[in-house]
C-alpha cells in the first residue's frame, strides 16, 4: 500500500508540532497503565456516607458535609427515602433533580432506608450524582412486622377479598406503618431536627431559591405540604371512629386553634381529605412529640394498618390536623411537583417564572381539600388575631 507524501507546508506543520504531539502520546501511554490507580483514587475520592446496617460505618471526606460556601448549614435536616434497590432508576431520577433545582446549592445529607440490605450498585448510583453525605440503613424487625396483637385468620381473609388498590399486599401495608410510626425513629434521623420526604419517580420542575428549612424553622411551622386529596374511603372505613375515641380518652392532647375541622364534612364524618405525605417537610420534634407517639400507639393497638389499610398519609394529616395551631402548617403551592398521576404546578408556570410545568394540568389547587384547608385554616387564624 502506497503511502502519501505530504506537501511541503504540511511537513513543517508536523515537525512545529511535534514535542507536542509525543508528549500527549507519552501520557496517554503513562494513563493507560496506571488505570487500575486512577480509579481507586477516584473511587476514594468519592463520598462514602453513612452504613447503618449492623452497625458499619464509612467516613465521610472532609468539606462534604457542609454548606457549599463553607458555612455551617442553619438547619440540621436531611432529605429521607424510605425505597427499595428496584428503585433506583426512579430514585436517580428524582436526586438529579433535587440536585439540579435546590440541594447543589446547600448539600443536606440524603438518608435511605430500606427493609433487606442496600445492594452496592444502589449505593454507588445514588452517591455517583450528589457530593452531600449520604446515609443507608435498614429496618429492625419490629417496625417492620405485622404485629402479635393481629389475628392471623382475620388478616388473610381481609387480604382475600379487599378490592382497593394494594389490598392483598403485606409489604404495603407494612410501608403505611413504619411510616407512620417508626421512620422517624430510625437511628439515622436521631440527630436530625428537621426532614423532607422524598420518593422515586417524582419530579420537581420549579428552582427552589429559598431553604425550605430555614423557611420552616423562622416561621415556627411544623408540617409542611404540596398536594391534598381525598382517600379511598374503602381504605380506612373506621378511622375517623377511632380518632374520635382517641380524642374523647385524651382531650387535653388537642392543640388550641387546630383545623380537625377541615377533615369533617357537614354531617361530622370523615371527608376523606389530606396531605399526600410522598411530599412533605417536617419539624420532627412534631413526630416525637408524646402527642403524636400516644396516638399512633392507639391506631396500632386498634389494627387498622392490617385489618383495613390505613395510610401514612390520612394518619399524619389527622395528627397534624389534631395536634398543631393552624398557623404551624404551611402549603408549599409555589413548588412544583409531580408524583405519578398528579401535578401541583404554580400558576402560570407555562410562560413565567422559574418553574417548567403546565399549570392547566395541575387539578389540586381547586381541589376539594385544597380550597377547604384554606378556608378553614384562614378562618382559625382570624379567630387567633387580636
């Protein structure tokens, strides 16, 4: 094979190039062999976290556990996932773009939990897209069992023949009690003031250019929300009874100027309204509070996460609905967010703003429980106003 001369004007290009050309050479080669190194340096370099699973711990590098600009965080928050290793598309999903819209910019610590073992391809996944500290742990068995106290019999004959969503499942209903009353005692959130719930698959389309921490924290608010909704009725057909019987046993746990109201409809029953807890940021001192511990003791005691299938969300909302002053409640309406098949868009985010959503496809806003919640949380603050 003939090979080409090259022009003269080319020729003293080369040779002008030349050192140039041989040292690149020289360090791929030199790249080449040391590979091995280069990625264990890279694979040390990168953040490690937290181990709670037997008690293991990693060491986190110096400067990544604080503020980017170098200051201390004002909050000792984090932001919590109770999920699963088949999660971890949707997770990686939903950590890039809480990186993207909000925690690049202030690094609060990820904490996941899980009820068998991290694998390392989910731990390794999720810390490749965020340089805060992150944390996993897994389940002790009480909180994640169905309960001595729980008929057997009685149990599977309800999972036979429910016909709601979830209804022949254990892992769910286990799930609507451990976040009910146990995730907030996991031994990863004991240091913790504050958490933000997060969850696989979920989207967030606004900038977040406030703390919402820091939000909570200077306005005293202790349950913050996004969605409302109304539950499926099949699901918790005796809780509001058991509620009313908790608070007949126990009045002098009801919070003056509480919106219980709100979760009432003219007759007195259960309207089936609350906050979707898959979105929620919350003082934690509320979940700790003896309070809230007496009355998830007396749902458990009752049955009803496994005889009916009680959700985390109806029993967080009733408790906050119960236990708080209207004016420690907070909606979050101007941070868009999606949860898989519902959007709460701040309006007109279509043509304005920092937010990339469709408002005319957000529902919520006008929504039963929406509109009722600020009617009657406006109409608690003006009777609370001198």
């Amino acid at each position: 094979m003939a090979i080409p001369r090259l022009a003269p004007k080319y020729k003293r290009l080369l040779l002008r190039h030349m050192p140039v050309l041989l040292a690149g050479v020289f360090a791929g080669y030199i790249v080449g062999c040391n590979k091995p190194l280069i990625e264990q340096g890279l694979m040390s370099s990168r953040q490690r976290g937290w181990d709670v699973a037997g008690g293991a711990e990693y060491e986190a590098p110096a400067g990544t556990t604080y503020d980017p600009s170098g200051s201390p965080r004002p909050v000792n928050a984090a932001l919590v996932a109770l999920v699963r290793n088949s999660d971890l598309h949707g997770m990686r999903m939903a950590i890039r773009q809480i990186e993207d819209r909000f925690n690049s910019r202030h690094n609060y610590p990820y904490i996941f939990v899980n009820d068998v073992e991290f694998t390392d391809e989910f731990k390794r996944g999720v810390q490749d897209l965020t340089s805060a500290n992150v944390s996993f742990g897994t389940l002790d068995h009480d909180s994640w069992k169905v309960p001595e106290w729980i008929d057997a019999a009685a149990y599977e004959h309800v999972k036979q023949t429910a016909r709601y969503p979830h209804g022949e499942k254990d892992s769910y209903r286990k799930m609507c009690r451990f976040q009910s009353g146990y995730l907030h005692r996991h031994p990863l959130l004991a240091d913790l003031d504050y958490y933000w719930r997060i969850e696989p698959d979920v989207e967030y389309y606004c900038d977040i250019e406030y703390d919402p921490f820091v939000f909570m924290k200077e306005n005293g608010y202790k349950y913050g929300w996004n969605i409302a909704m109304t539950e499926f009725m099949e699901t918790v057909p005796s809780l509001w009874n058991v509620t009313k019987q908790f608070i007949r046993d126990h009045q002098d746990t009801v919070a003056p100027g509480n919106i219980l109201e709100w979760l009432a409809d003219a007759q007195g029953s259960y309207n089936g309204c609350h906050f979707w807890s898959n979105f929620e940021i919350v003082d934690l001192a509320f979940y700790r509070s003896k309070e809230y511990q007496m009355f998830f003791d007396y749902l458990d005691r009752a049955g009803g996460f496994f005889y009916e299938r009680w959700g985390d969300a109806p029993v967080h909302s009733i408790a906050a609905s119960l236990f708080l002053n209207a004016s420690q409640i907070h909606y979050f309406d101007d941070i868009g967010y999606f949860h898989p098949s519902v959007i709460s868009c701040p309006r007109g985010s279509q043509t304005q703003g920092k937010c990339v959503c469709d408002s005319a496809k957000s529902f919520v806003q006008d929504g039963y429980c929406t509109v009722r919640y600020k009617q009657i949380r406006k109409g608690v603050l003006d009777a609370q106003s001198p």
